[in-house]
C-alpha cells in the first residue's frame, strides 16, 4: 500500500533534462532571541537560513541573495513527500525544487514579495542526486528508494508543519527588511491544508491561497478514483468494490495509535484525511482557489462555494481551470500533456489578486 499510495500521491516532476525547458519544481551565524539563525547565500539566487540545531532545526530558504529591501513576506508552503529545496544533479549541477516555484515566474513574484519555502522535516537543504529517487525526493537512510526515511514518516502530521512555519514566521516579522503590513501564505496539494491551518492559528496572515485543494480530506480521493475508473470502464465494479474496502481497511489502521505507532507510513494519512471544509468556511479573511477540473484530488472543490453561500460570506474567489491536472499541465485525451504547462498563467492571477 505504501509504494503505491506515494505514486498516486507524488508531485510530478520531470527528468533532468527537462527542467531547463518547462523550469520543473525548481543557513548557516547570528543568534537570535534562543535561535540559532545560520545564513548561507545559495547558488548566486536564494538565501537560507536555519533555526535551532540538531534534528529540531528548521530550514527556510528567502528567494533573493542580497535582502536589503523591504517587502511582506509570501510563504510557499510545499505538497507533499521529502523533496529538498535544492538537488545538485550530477551533470546540471544545483537546482532549485523549492516546492515547485521554478514552475512559477517567481521573479516577477519577488518584485512584490519576499517569497520563503520551509524545508521538509527531516530533510537536507541541498541533496545529492543518488540521494533522491526518481520522483525527486529524498530516501536518505530508509533503505528503500520509494519509501522516506523514518525520521520523515514520524515528522509527516500537519500540526507539525504548521509548527515549523509559525516559528519561521516568527523569526521573519523581527527583520528589518520585513513588511509587516501584509502577510501572504498559499500552498499546493497537502501544502495547501498546512496554509489553511496557519490562517487559522496565525493571526497575522492577512490573505490565503489554495491550489489543487482537497477540503474532504485525503483518503477520500483514492475512492472517488476506484469509483470514477469503474464508471469508465478501466476496472470493473467487482474490482472496484475490492480497492474500496482495502481502504476502508487502509484508514481503520491509520486511525488506530498502535497501527501508526508500528507503521509510521500511517501518520500522515491519519493526519490529512480529516476533513476541512468547515474549518475553511470559519475564516473570514481573503481565500483564493485554484484547481483543475481533471485534478481528482481537487474534484470536489465546485462544492466549496455552496458552505459559503449558505454562511452568506463573501471572502471566498475561486478560479477553475479547464482541462487541467494537479500540477497544472493539460490532459489531453485522458493523459498529461507536460509540453503544456499553466503554472506560471495560474501563479500570476493568484499574485495580481493578493496585491488588490
């Protein structure tokens, strides 16, 4: 099940290659106030810094190498996996993951922003092409190519996310190159849901976005998927029938403590699976949502509007992209067609929107 749930879940990358061509999902000695706040310029484009030490210390990288100016502050909250801010890839040399903002016009972002991406738990700043599988995220010591370390798995709930960004942030308003005026937090895929939990727990966010979002949860989508293959004929509904009840299965353990405490895989899928519409519908400041209509994960957000129609609230824009998948690429004649990239097209009306 592990193996399998992180294909369907993985964001899509693609090969070295390509990444010059469509621009894919492209620390370190002041104190501060009990941090240890490590700053390193990385590769002539970003500055990282690093919070604490040891296993509790946080990553962040700020998407300028010279921070004189004073800007708000657009914290990028990643999808899911141990993907690193940057790989150094042995023929291309270091790239910028970061979350995907490669596949933005992030340049055009910083004009207004100073944009920041959190590392992922337990996972290096920089990382060796041999330490990554094909999917680009890294395995570190797990043993296994497609499955994350232990040290990930057990690091991989959403209050901890929300955690480390909070204490990001916390650094960032204490800067003097920091306009604290306005703050900007998005988020794709499961990075959209650490976004929605820090509008809700941080105060200061000031206007959210959400991309390729599911507000019902996680496991919920793998069932549609069995549902929606059976209705098209790619499975029977004998088969179908089978998928779903292994899920139901799947997330009986997953909501068992003794379950997750043997298979740490289990947090993660515990954690995200909860269903967060009417949490979203309590907050009353600015959302933006953006979601492709052949995104099976975001399929169901042409029912958001209806909860904020029935609390008559108006602070909800929503944008639905045709034809479009996960990652905003178009899907033609059922498969994704990565020669035709929207990122940077979607990115672009989110930052026109925030800057109203």
């Amino acid at each position: 099940m592990l193996k399998t749930t992180m294909i369907l879940l993985k964001s899509c990358f693609l090969k070295p290659r390509l990444i010059k061509t469509i621009l894919v999902f492209s620390v370190m000695c002041l104190s501060y106030i009990g941090f240890s706040q490590n700053k390193r310029i990385i590769n002539e484009e970003a500055t990282s810094y690093t919070l604490g030490t040891g296993s509790d210390s946080i990553t962040f990288i700020v998407i300028d190498k010279d921070i004189k100016e004073k800007k708000p502050v657009f914290l990028w909250c990643q999808g899911s996996l141990p993907l690193p801010l940057y790989i150094n890839f042995e023929k291309e040399g270091l790239w910028m993951m970061a979350g995907g903002i490669s596949n933005f016009d992030y340049q055009e972002i910083v004009k207004y922003y100073h944009l920041v991406v959190v590392s992922m738990p337990y996972t290096p700043l920089i990382v060796e092409q041999k330490e990554v599988n094909d999917s680009y995220w890294y395995f570190g010591n797990s043993g296994d190519r497609n499955t994350p370390t232990l040290e990930f798995q057990k690091g991989d709930y959403l209050e901890n996310y929300t955690n480390r960004a909070i204490k990001v942030l916390d650094f960032l308003k204490k800067q003097n190159w920091v306009d604290n005026s306005k703050l900007i937090v998005a988020g794709h895929s499961q990075g959209s849901k650490v976004a929605l939990d820090l509008a809700l727990k941080y105060k200061r966010v000031s206007k959210l976005g959400l991309f390729g979002f599911n507000s019902f949860g996680r496991i919920d989508q793998l069932i549609r998927q069995a549902r929606k293959d059976a209705e098209n004929k790619n499975i029977s509904w004998e088969e179908a029938d089978k998928k779903i009840e292994r899920l139901y299965q799947f997330y009986r353990d997953a909501n068992e403590i003794q379950k997750r405490k043997e298979n740490p895989d289990l947090i993660a899928w515990h954690s995200f699976s909860t269903p967060t519409i009417e949490r979203l519908v309590k907050i009353d400041k600015p959302i933006y949502l953006a979601y492709g209509t052949a995104d099976i994960v975001s399929d169901l957000c042409d029912l958001i509007p209806l909860y904020f129609i029935r609390e008559q609230k108006d602070n909800l824009t929503y944008k639905r992209y045709s034809n479009l998948e996960h990652n905003f690429f178009e899907v033609n004649e059922g498969k994704v067609d990565h020669e035709k990239p929207h990122w940077k097209k979607v990115m672009a009306t989110f930052v026109e929107w925030s800057l109203k």
